[in-house]
C-alpha cells in the first residue's frame, strides 16, 4: 500500500511538471553549451536499443515512451541516437523528451546514408545530402534539438584521415543549410575516436579555417577509463590538457569502459568536477540498452517489449550520478578562444585545406530545400567505384512536405495531447516503484 502512495505521489509530481516542459533551446557560447544565461552540461546516455545488428529508430516507436521514466530515475538530460528513419513521425517521442526536460543529439547518418571512410569523394553525393538534409528538416522544428552530428568516428585509424576532407564539407553543407532553411541555428559537430596517431589532429582540423567551414562541437569517443581509475591513470589529465585551448565545447559522446568484472562509474566525479569542466561539457555513457558488446545497463528482451529490467550497472551509474549532481556554475568555460590552427599534411595527416565544392547536383537541394525525406527506401549513397556503378540520384527538391505534427519550436503553451502520453510512459515507472515498496 505504502508502494502505491508513493508511486502515486511520483506520477503527480511528474504530471505537474509536464505542464513546465517545453525545452528552451541549447545554444554555444565560447567552449560550452549554454541554454538561456545557465551553462548547460551534458548528462546522458547512447541510446540505440537493437543495437546494429537490428538497426530501428527508437524515437518512432513506443520503445521512447517506455525507456523516458527509466532516463527520469537516472536524472539524464541529453541522449544520443545514432539511426533513425527521417521518414517517419517522431513526435510524440521528441515532444515526450522535451516535457522530461531532455534533449537529443542525432548522428544524421545511417548504415545506408554515410560517408564511407574507403571511398570518401564517392559517398559525398547528391543522395548523400539530400538524407542529410532531410533529416535536419525533420528534426530541426525541436526545440529539443541540441545538435547534430554529421559523423561518427569516419577517420578510425592512421590510413583513414584523407575522409575528414568530406567530414568537413558536409559541416560546411549542414551549416549552410540551417542556416537557409531553418527558424534557429542548431549546432553541427563530429563524434570522434580515440585514435592515439590522430586524435589532434581531427579536432584541430575540424576547428580550423573559415567560419562556415568549422565545427561547432566535438564529441571524443573514450574508453580508457577503466574501474577503479583516476584522473592520471587514465589520462584524463592529458586530455584536459590538449583541449584547453579549443575554442568550442568538447564532451565525451560515449564512455564507460566495461573491461572489468563491475563498472564503479567513479569517472563520472572527475568529469564533472573542476578540474574539467574548464575544458569539458560532460558525457554520454555508453550504453542504454545491452547489446552483444555488453555495455548496456538495462536488459530489454525484444524491441516491442514493455518491460525494461535494469542491470546492476544501472544502479551503479545513478548512485554516480547522485554522488555528483550536475555543476550548478558555469565551471570556468572560455567565451572568446581563437579557432585552432589547420594541421600540416603530412603522410599520417592526408587531409586537405581546400575544401571539395558540394557537388552541382546537389545544390538544388541547398537552394529550394531537401524534399520529400525517403526514410530507407531508394538507392544508397555508398557503392564500390570498381565495382558498381554510380547511383542515380531520383529525389525532387523543395520545401519539405507539410506533415500532421506541431512545431514546438516557438510554443510556450502545454500541448495537452502530449501530457496525455507522457503521463501514460510513467506508468512503468509507477509498477516499477510500486513493486519496490511493497
């Protein structure tokens, strides 16, 4: 009985402050996320139930609604989705995050629509930049939104860097097109791995140069973090070291090394401390759902499935988060740091300064819009150029379609239908309680 009246005390909290929820933009300000005058500090989660051996999006599925309370019991305020099908209706996902006060960050690419790290000139075509676009048309009317990614982990070892060449004209591209067709500017950055040859040189290269040519964020991939570790153990000390001049926020876009018997999360005190947020805007933990890697802290059965069974990493991950509550200061952040200087070329660094044109045709796409977006249907960008040959780009540019869902890009009023939805996701979270207490 005492489970019940708490569980009921839980839901009328939460349906009081649904009535809060719409989420006010992020937006960067020197080398942090700000929203509002009130640095923003990102705390979250990867989140890609199925993994990739069953790519789905989980923001156009139940699956969102179903996992919100359990990122509510956690205290998250960002997620990270690396796939999702730009064809399909996502609010009743997104507007349920934005009333949880949680924001998204989106990989615009899929396995289909990518820039393939072998064949890099290649893959940057008109179908390529039409999925793109359409995409941040999709998502661009969110306030929810924080940013996007325009790739992940493309340059992964010393003989792959000749490709940031196209990851840097596809942030050019992305900027432009915001900056065109959107009503807010929504940031553009690159999720990259750790690579000990390289790792500087990404970040240098996509902080260099002319303004529309430079990222706006940069998301480090880091696993080295293992146990019970500490700063200097780790490295993390060094890290801080080689971004305290980089002029844009940098966060961890996944960490949490699972090499041992049990993950302590004890990272999570240093990353939140003071000793990095000067140079660091928090992290992504790698990851929500358990997957064939291991990394995950919930155990979902099936991708339809309602119930969502937490793993004692889950209970070791909020015991973290509580121990360290989100910096309530603005932690020392620079506003005016000077872009990075562009690295030489040299034979480990075989990217170039001279950035590629978008291809002709593509730019109808910039100019009158992205279209119809085509979810998964239709030809890929990628293909083998001695293999294949080159797909034929079908799409129709202009503005995107005109859909059922509501804008929340300027509402302030509490979409009522939303509440509805958000409130019945919690009832997960009220058995779940209830079950505790009894």
């Amino acid at each position: 009985m005492h489970g019940l009246k708490f569980a009921a005390t839980v839901l009328a909290f939460l349906a009081g402050n649904v009535a809060a929820g719409i989420t006010e933009p992020v937006t960067v300000k020197g080398n942090a996320f700000f929203v509002g005058d009130k640095r923003f500090y990102i705390r979250g989660v990867d989140y890609q139930p199925g993994g990739s051996s069953e790519l789905t999006d989980p923001l156009a599925t139940d699956s969102c609604l179903r996992d919100i309370p359990y990122f509510q019991q956690l205290g998250l305020n960002t997620i990270r989705v690396y796939t999702i099908d730009n064809s399909k209706n996502h609010d009743e996902c997104m507007n349920a995050l934005s009333d949880a006060g949680i924001y998204l960050i989106l990989d615009v690419n899929t396995p289909k629509f990518s820039i393939k790290r072998e064949y890099p000139k290649e893959s940057y075509n008109s179908i390529y930049i039409q999925h793109v676009f359409a995409t941040i048309d999709v998502f661009g009317k969110y306030t929810n939104t924080l940013g996007f990614f325009a790739a992940n982990e493309v340059v992964d070892s010393p003989t792959t860097t000749e490709a940031a060449t196209y990851v840097k004209a596809i942030i050019r591209d992305m900027k432009a097109y915001i900056k065109k067709h959107q009503k807010r500017h929504i940031p553009v950055g690159y999720s990259a791995a750790d690579v000990a040859s390289n790792r500087m040189q990404i970040a240098q290269y996509l902080n260099c140069g002319d303004e529309e040519l430079r990222s706006e964020f940069h998301g480090v991939n880091d696993y080295s973090w293992c146990g019970e570790s500490n700063m200097q153990t780790a490295g993390w000390d060094l890290k801080v070291k080689n971004y305290t001049d980089y002029s844009i926020p940098v966060f961890l876009s996944e960490y949490g090394c699972n090499t041992g018997p049990e993950r302590p999360f004890n990272e999570v005190e240093a990353l939140y401390g003071d000793k990095m947020t000067p140079v660091f805007s928090g992290g992504l933990v790698y990851e929500y759902s358990m997957e064939p890697n291991k990394y995950g802290i919930v155990q979902i059965d099936s991708l339809d499935a309602n119930d969502v069974k937490t793993l004692p990493d889950f209970d070791r991950l909020k015991a973290a988060f509580k121990k360290t509550p989100i910096p309530n200061d603005e932690g020392g952040y620079k506003e005016n740091g000077q872009p990075s200087k562009c690295p030489p070329r040299t034979n480990a660094w075989e990217a170039l300064d001279d950035i590629p044109p978008m291809p002709d045709n593509a730019s109808k796409y910039l100019e009158l819009g992205a279209g119809k977006p085509r979810g998964t249907d239709g030809p890929s960008n990628q293909y083998i150029p001695s293999q294949e040959k080159a797909p034929t780009d079908t799409g129709v540019a202009g503005p995107v379609p005109t859909d059922s869902g509501e804008d929340n890009i300027s509402s302030t009023k509490t979409r009522v239908s939303d509440r509805k939805i958000f409130i019945a996701s919690v009832v997960v979270m009220m058995s779940f309680l209830a079950g505790m207490m009894m």
